[in-house]
C-alpha cells in the first residue's frame, strides 16, 4: 500500500492546531472554548455565535472506523499514480461521538478494511510533513 | 405555497454530448438555447425570462445577448448545485416569475465543459476543509466520496457486487436504445467487471460520464403552452429539500452520509402533485455514481429504504421493467449534463415519440436532483 503526497495548506490558521498535533504525536481537534462542545471540522465561525473561540483538544486515540475506501486512481491535482492504491478512513474517537477524522489506514497489507473496524491513531510520515494516520486494531 | 399545473415545459434541445468537444460552455449554451426555443416554435425576441446557474459561470446578459433575444423582463440564479438546480429550483423560480406575470417564456440554459483544465473536481480544491485536512490524506474527488458512502451503505443494508453492477446496467440497457447516448455498448457483469476500478467498490461503471455538452429548455404558462407545438408537459410537483451542512463537511461530518434531502423533497413534490410513488410511469434518477442513485430511488419510494440493491438487480428499472428508471441512459451513459438531460428525457417520454425506448403510455414521470446538501424532486406529467 502506498502513501498519498500532497502538502497540507498549514498556512491557514484554522488547521495550524491539526497538524502541530501530528508532530506531537497526538490527535487534537477543535471544541467550542466555553462549551466544550466538538466543532469539526474547524469552521470559520461557530453556528450562530460568532463572537465564540474555538480551542485546539487532544482526543482519544482509539476509536472506529465510520467507513472507508481503498483509492486505486487518485484524483487528486497532479501524478499521484505511484502512491496507490492507499485506504482512506474516517474515524471516530471514541470520546467524541459524531466527530469525524479522514486518515490513511497504516500497516494495510493484510487488513481487510470493514465499517466498525477498531483503530488505533497512528500518525504516518508523508513526504516532508505527517498525516494522520490508523491502524487496525481487530 | 405553489400549486401544480401552472406551467408546462414548453421546449426542450441539447447539443451532441462528448467525451471532448471542441467548442465552450456559452457556444454550448447557446445551441442548447437556440434548439429549445425552436422546439417551443418560439423565436428568441419572444424569450422574457432567464434563470442562469451559478456554476455555468455565464450570466443571463451574456444568453441573452448571444441568442439575440428581446427585451428581458426577468432574470435569476440558482443556488443550488447539480441536478438541483438545473431540474428542480430552475422550474422554481421560473413558476415564480411567471406567475407573478414578470414573463412569459423563461429559458433555462445549462452546460458543462468537463475536460476543462481544473475539471469537475476543481471546486472540490478550492474548500478550506478539504484542502487542509482531507486532500493531504487522498481523500479527494467525487468518486472517493461517494465510494465510502456505498461502503456505508452495504454495511448497514447489505449489497453484493450483482446488485451494485445491476444500476449501471439498468441505465445501460436503455443508452443502447438511444441514438443520443454517449456509451451504447451493451453491459453485462462481465463488461462491468472489467471497468477499472476508481475507488472501492466504485468501478469507472458506477459513475457518471466525462461529458463536454449542454442542454435548456423553456417553460410558460400553461396556457400559453396549449397553444404551442407539442403535448402540454405541465409542472405537477416540485419539491426542494435542503440541510445546513456546508459542501466543505458534508461528506464526513453528516450523520450519515449518504442521507441525501431526497425524502423532503419527495414527500413535497408528491404533495404538491397530489399522487404517490405508484402512480408514476417512470422515472430520472440523478445518478452521478451508482450509491447516489440507488438512496435516491429509495427516498423517491420507488422502493422500500434498504432494498434499491434488490430493486435493481430484479430488473425492475430496465426496459419492459415496472418502473423504467433513466430512460436515455442517465448520466452514467447517456451524458453527464448535470439534472438537464434528465429532464430533457422526462419531457420527451411525456411527448410520446421515442420509438425504440419510448415507455407505454407515459404520463407521470419524476425527475430527482442531487446537488450534495441539496435536492430536488420535480414531478411532470403529460395534460
């Protein structure tokens, strides 16, 4: 399995917290600063209070697996055709129902990709920054 | 609230559709224009209304200017997306205005240049979510989306390879019957097996054409329209089902992601119509992939929710089946001209002269739009 390249836009502040959370190992997202309610993704402003501030959460590692896809012909802009096929996943952290985090399924060869599988959060080098990454726990 | 049977759908023209075309978008739209007001046996001094789409990115002053029409009296954009807008909220606004006596013949013009540098995932790229948490992980492109969708879905309801390749071979079956169809090379499971796969478990099969073309149609009054040329094909139901999910989330963070606003929009239209799923002839389903396809015949109740893989792979869509189901082979086989030449065919079933495919006694057809948190579901019958 391969691993898809395409550099992150980490210039936008929205998703800076997102991927300093890769380089420290952990996965964070965004919650509703007063609340503790899960924002996901990032938005520019919180549904109906946009005075209210958004603040960058660590959450479980472990999670399942929403659902997923095995990419055999990447659409994305440029010649991706020797980073296939990869799997896509969309996890949900155990301790934040409803959220949603797309990552790469890690250690693949010989896991058949199900909805509902376990994961574990397993952040993956790709090209010269990380992605969030996962790793079947069944 | 609007009521049906108000106006009628008066002309309808397409230009050839192509895997490549050599000519642009606003030269596209204006055959398509100049077709369906020559079908309407209308001259383009006598068009008064426009509705553009946001997405053709040609407004009504340019149409207007390139069909040399007369003095506009009305004009307005959708905002929607896809199927939506061009067969659902176009008849809208168009009811709208000509109820309101600020036209008379509003022409709907629409067209797509697929191959263009940027394509049709080019909008996909410009969202901030997309590209900063989704794009770096390969998570990108239609094909991708809706690929987990079908994998959600065969989850919670169950569907074998068979039933999801009976949808593309549904639609297959009747692009065979039709001289227009951008692919008329019969499809069996075999053929289908060898399509290359794109994204688990959607094959090239299971989506829609890369197409250059374009379509419009006009609609008037209805009682202008038993004056004009053909069978009056009136506007009975229109429904528009809308969610709050912006298109930057909407394929991870909705509950479920392939819950489509269909059923809203279906439960109007039929309300407005005043019949149900049973009554129907046939219908175009908006099938930009085999999953999007099928949950829409489910939330049009053509069948019961969790049973589309069934519906289909019975052959019930197909020539000769209960219920014929994208009649000129959809967007999967006919061409990709995003809702239009859905509706084109709905009208044309209406008219009654389709020779080869021309379904029996046609005179209730439904048209679903998707448009990702959109949706639309127009229902036309023949007066």
């Amino acid at each position: 399995m391969g691993i898809p390249i395409y550099p992150p836009k980490i210039e936008d502040p929205l998703f800076q917290g997102y991927y300093d959370g890769l380089e420290a190992g952990e996965l964070r997202i965004t919650a509703d600063a007063e609340t503790g309610e899960w924002i996901w993704y990032p938005p520019e402003v919180i549904p109906g209070k946009p005075d209210a501030v958004l603040e960058w959460r660590k959450v479980s590692q472990e999670g399942t697996a929403y659902t997923f896809t095995t990419v055999i012909r990447s659409l994305l802009p440029g010649d991706h055709k020797a980073e296939v096929p990869f799997t896509v996943v969309l996890f949900e952290p155990d301790d934040a129902p409803g959220v949603r985090v797309p990552g790469l399924l890690v250690d693949a060869d010989d896991v058949e990709p199900r909805c509902g599988m376990r994961l574990r959060f397993q952040p993956v080098q790709a090209g010269d920054h990380k992605i969030a990454g996962f790793a079947s726990l069944d | 609230m609007i009521k049906g049977n108000r106006i009628a759908i008066t002309g309808v023209g397409e230009t050839p559709f192509l895997r490549k075309g050599e000519e642009g978008v606003m030269k596209m739209m204006t055959r398509a224009s100049l077709a369906a007001i020559a079908d309407a046996g209308l001259t383009p001094k006598e068009i008064d209304g426009y509705i553009s789409n946001k997405y053709a990115g040609h407004g009504s002053d340019e149409v207007a200017f390139a069909i040399g029409a007369g003095e506009k009296r009305f004009c307005a954009t959708t905002d929607s997306v896809g199927g939506t807008a061009t067969s659902g909220q176009a008849l809208q606004l168009a009811q709208m205005a000509i109820e309101a006596g600020l036209a008379r013949h509003v022409l709907v013009p629409y067209a797509i240049q697929s191959t263009k540098p940027g394509g049709v995932y080019g909008f996909h790229a410009r969202e901030p979510q997309k590209a900063g948490i989704e794009m770096p992980v390969g998570f990108f492109g239609q094909p991708t989306y809706f690929a987990t969708m079908a994998n959600r879905y065969a989850h919670e309801y169950g569907m074998t390879e068979e039933e999801q390749a009976s949808i593309p071979m549904t639609y297959r079956a009747w692009a065979v019957l039709t001289p227009s169809a951008q692919k008329r090379d019969p499809m069996d499971l075999e053929t289908y097996r060898q399509s290359p796969m794109i994204s688990t478990p959607l094959r090239a099969a299971d989506c829609c054409l890369t197409t250059d073309g374009g379509g419009a149609y006009v609609v008037s009054a209805i009682e202008e329209a038993r004056d004009m040329p053909h069978p009056v094909v009136s506007v009975q139901g229109l429904g528009l089902g809308f969610n709050n999910w912006p298109q930057g989330v909407l394929f991870t963070q909705t509950p479920c992601t392939y819950d489509f606003p269909g059923e809203v929009s279906a439960k109007l239209a039929y309300a407005m119509a005043g019949c149900d799923p049973k009554d129907l002839n046939l219908a175009q389903i908006y099938d930009g992939f085999t999953i999007s396809a099928l949950v829409q015949t489910e939330m049009l109740g053509l069948c019961e929710r969790g049973e589309g893989p069934r519906f289909y792979a019975a052959g019930h869509g197909r020539p000769g089946g209960r219920m014929p189901i994208n009649t000129s082979g959809g967007h999967m086989s006919g061409g990709y001209v995003p809702g239009m030449n859905l509706l084109i065919e709905a009208v044309r079933q209406l008219r009654g002269k389709e020779g080869d495919r021309q379904v029996p006694n046609a005179r209730l057809c439904a048209v679903a739009g998707l448009g990702g948190n959109n949706h639309s579901t127009t229902i036309l019958a023949r007066s």
